[in-house]
C-alpha cells in the first residue's frame, strides 16, 4: 500500500503485535494532528508560532501515556465489574466520542462482549433505553468546557440504575466520582493530545476484561491481522 500511494506518512510505531490494533492507532492520532497543524498553517489559519505550540503538546505525549500506565493495576483490578456484562455502552462528548467508539470496538474485538461508542449527547435518542443495572456504562470526560455537560448525561444513566465507570482526570473524579462503580484517573492533559491519553485506558479495560472472561488476546477468533480478501 505504501509503495502505490502519492504520499506516504509513516508513523514510526515499530511493528504492530497486536491483532486489535492499539499503538498504530495511538501513533495515526498524533500524525494526523501533526498533518491539521501542517495545513493550517498552510492555509493561513496558524501561524508558525501556534504550530510550534501544537507540536510541543504532541511532545509531552509519551510522558501522559506513561503515566496513563501507571494505572493499569487499577484497571485489573476493576474488569471483573465488566467482564459478567452482555452489553457495555460507551459514552463520550466532543473529541471523546472517538474514543467512546474505539474503547467499544477493542471490548468486542478481544472480550466478545457486545459494546456500542455513542455521543453523549445522543443518549436520549436511543441507547437509553438499554440501561439497567446490568448494563455498564463507561463514561470518558476529562475536565473542561464539556465536563458539565458529560456529567449530566452520566447522571441520567445512573438515575435509571446504571453502573458507571468514569474516566477522567482527579478534577472530574472529585467533582463526579461519587456513585461511579469504579473511577478510573488519567493525567490532567491538554484537549490536543486528550484522545491520546484516553486511548489507554480503554485498551487496557478490554484487555483486562478479556483476560477475566479467558479469551485469547493474542488470537480474537475470526480476525485477521491484515486484509486478504476484498
């Protein structure tokens, strides 16, 4: 695919391991972000100065998903909340409801749980009327102009018995954690590299969660690593 393309941006991940995906979605994230810095400076609407800016935020990535990591003992220790489950929603807002849906598509990859990635804000329209109390919830919503607003979509499902894990930095844990099934703290992080961040934790819960149910990570039944049909 490289050799026929025009132009090829390649993302320095090393070789991909894992069947689900993770660190060549994480690295296509921090590319493309680098690529809307790019044209926009291009197009007149950065100056070199906010470019600069953009890419010293892509620079303090590693260190944030280093210390995303550093929670994973937390993660194990919570999977079993998850892992009885025959449904998990997904809810974030913004730049989050990316994340919602790559948090659902790796729980289905590699735990066999059925899992859907909503916009919180679309909620009502729908997935609502799936909660119940064996229906967990996770919720991303990093503190910021969008917290408020996540919070009270989250408060929604726990008013209808739902059990809610939220993912959040301490500043939205505090504010929101109680009467979560499980908090799951990340770093304080700039929204740029946010989606980044907050990759971490919802690879590491489905992970976690397939190793508790006993699935083969390494091997998820009927996927393949690379295209071989069309």
């Amino acid at each position: 695919m490289a050799r026929e393309a025009d132009l090829l941006l390649p993302t320095h991940a090393g070789p991909e391991i894992g069947v689900a995906s993770t660190k060549a979605f994480t690295c296509q994230l921090a590319v493309l972000a680098a690529l809307a810095a790019h044209f926009a400076v291009k197009k007149g609407h950065f100056s070199r100065q906010e470019e600069a800016e953009i890419v010293d935020h892509l620079l303090e990535a590693p260190a944030c998903l280093n210390a995303a990591l550093d929670h994973d003992d937390d993660i194990a220790s919570m999977a079993h909340l998850i892992s009885p489950a025959r449904d998990v929603l997904y809810l974030g807002r913004g730049a989050d409801f990316p994340l919602a849906l790559e948090g659902a598509l790796k729980l289905k990859e590699i735990s066999y749980i059925h899992a859907e990635g909503y916009a919180s804000g679309e909620m009502k329209h729908g997935p609502i009327a799936l909660i119940d109390e064996d229906v967990p919830v996770i919720v991303l919503a990093p503190s910021g102009p969008l917290f408020e607003k996540t919070v009270s979509n989250m408060q929604e499902v726990q008013a209808r018995g739902g059990q809610v894990v939220l993912i959040s930095d301490r500043e939205g844990i505090e504010q929101a954690g109680e009467g979560c099934m499980a908090t799951i703290e990340m770093p304080k992080v700039h929204p740029l590299i946010a989606p980044l961040v907050y990759a971490v934790p919802v690879q590491l819960l489905a992970y976690h969660v397939a190793v508790a149910k006993g699935t083969d990570v390494d091997q998820p039944r009927n996927l393949a690593k690379s295209v071989t049909v069309e």
